[in-house]
C-alpha cells in the first residue's frame, strides 16, 4: 500500500511508516496462516453472515482509509463478488450499526461519496483510484490532508488512544486481571 501509486501521493510520512513498520505478525513472531482466515470468511459469507470490511488500523502494517482498499482485495480473494465486499464497507456497517442516515446514495440521506476511476463491481482494485471524494454533500480536498492540521490532531488522537490502551493493558497485567473483572486463575498462560 505505501508504495501504490494511487494512494502513495496521500498517505503522510507517518501512515507510510506504519504500513512498512512491521509485518502482520502475531505476538511470538510467528505468521499466522492466511488460508485459514481466507477459508473461514468464505464460510461465513457462505452461510449468511454479513461481512463487514475492517482492518484494525492501526496495528502495524496497517493505517485507516488506505489499508480498507487491501482488505476489499482480501474479501475478493476469500470469495466474496466485488459488489458483496463493497457492500461490507458501505451498506453493511451502516445498517449493522443502525446508521439509518447513510450507507446508500439517495434522497435525504448522508452524502459521503467516493468517485473512483473504473468498476471496482468488476475489479475491486479500482477503488483505489479516486478521482472525488465528498462529505456530507461537500467537496473534500484529498490532497489537504497529508501534512495538515488535520493529520496532525488524527496522529495526536492515535497516539493519546495507544497510550490509554498500554496504561490499561499494564494496569491489567500488575493487578492479574482482577481490574477488570478477572483474576490470575482466569488469565491465560
């Protein structure tokens, strides 16, 4: 992803960092096999469960907005149709998380729009070339954001987030779990 040159151009020193820091690696460093993901998301899609779209950005080797075009990719290649994985990153989250004002393009209803350059319903790879985004039914300046104020206060917030999230894992771990509901018995080896 940091080096695709549709997203390349967007992506700030920091994001380009992220994707390359590491590899998705498991604690212990060993890599977790991908067909058996790649198999269980084709099951589930098989027997009806909806499949959102998700990359747990930021963990390393991945940031939020480019590595979703990666994870379309990856559903496609578990067996969902393009137009399935799409839907688990519009439609889907949107009635999942019962936001009734969005997750579609129609009257009265939120205008977050996404333009791209060619059928990502044929070749889900084409979502990467956006040729206009839009906000609430508002122009956005893509090229705005890299370097900006905004990416600014996202990396802050990020930051500020892993910091709350590593004080309660090290609270957690002095106390055996019993801080949050847990005791050493419950905790796993």
């Amino acid at each position: 992803m940091a080096a695709d040159p549709d997203l390349a151009p967007f992506l700030g020193e920091p994001w380009r960092a992220g994707l390359i820091a590491g590899p998705h690696r498991w604690p212990g460093g060993e890599r977790r096999d991908y067909g058996v993901v790649r198999d269980n998301v084709a099951r589930l899609a098989a027997a009806g469960v909806p499949v959102l779209a998700g990359t747990d950005a930021p963990n390393p080797g991945t940031v939020h907005g480019a590595s979703l075009h990666r994870e379309l990719e990856l559903l496609v290649d578990a067996g969902l149709t393009p137009v399935a994985a799409l839907r688990g990153a519009t439609s889907g989250p949107a009635r999942a998380y019962g936001m009734t004002d969005r997750g579609a393009i129609a009257p009265g209803l939120r205008a977050d729009l996404v333009l791209v350059d060619g059928d990502p319903t044929a070749t889900i790879t084409a979502t990467r070339r956006i040729a206009g985004i839009w906000r609430g039914g508002r122009p956005a300046d893509r090229g705005a954001y890299t370097g900006g104020a905004a990416e600014r206060a996202q990396l802050d917030a990020l930051r500020a987030q892993v910091e709350r999230v590593t004080a309660a894992v090290r609270e957690w771990t002095a106390a055996g779990g019993a801080a949050f509901g847990r005791t050493s018995s419950d905790r796993p080896e």
